[in-house]
C-alpha cells in the first residue's frame, strides 16, 4: 500500500483561526514520512510539495491589478503573514 497525501506536511499551529494543535501534538514533527509510512503499515508516503499545493490552488485565479494571489501557508512553513508579538 502507498499513502499520497494531497498537502505538505502540517508542522506548525495556526494562529490565524483554525484550531491546530501544538508542534508537539503535530504528528510530522515526530515522525518523518518513512517512519509514518511504517507506522501505518504502508510502503511509502509521500506528501505533496509545498509549491505543488501552491500552483493547484492558484491556478485559474484572476489577478486582478497585478495584485498578488496567495494563500497563508504559515501552518506548513512556519512563516507567518504576521509578526506573532502583534497579537
């Protein structure tokens, strides 16, 4: 069995609204994608790419004004769209 996973690994809480958990809680902070592949009795398990998610769901997007098109991705790079002491 081979597990793909359709996002990139999700290693950081968001801040922004949606209610994750800690890093600690997150399990691809623990365990690599090898050894979560055998924990779960698969083959292998291969996450989608960070810019692959990106051009998935960017593509068709108007853009109006040349404005830049995006989505927050903090939960998976740990690069906020603000500085966390703001809040």
């Amino acid at each position: 069995m081979h597990i793909r996973v359709a996002s990139p690994p999700v290693k950081y809480p968001c801040y922004m609204g949606i209610n994750i958990p800690t890093r600690e809680e997150l399990i691809a902070n623990k365990l690599n994608a090898d050894a979560l592949a055998k924990e779960l009795g698969a083959d292998s398990l291969v996450y989608l790419s960070l810019e692959g998610l990106k051009t998935a769901v960017q593509s068709g997007i108007p853009n109006p004004a040349g404005k830049k098109t995006g989505h927050c991705t903090a939960c998976l790079n740990g690069q906020y769209p603000v500085d966390l002491l703001d809040w």
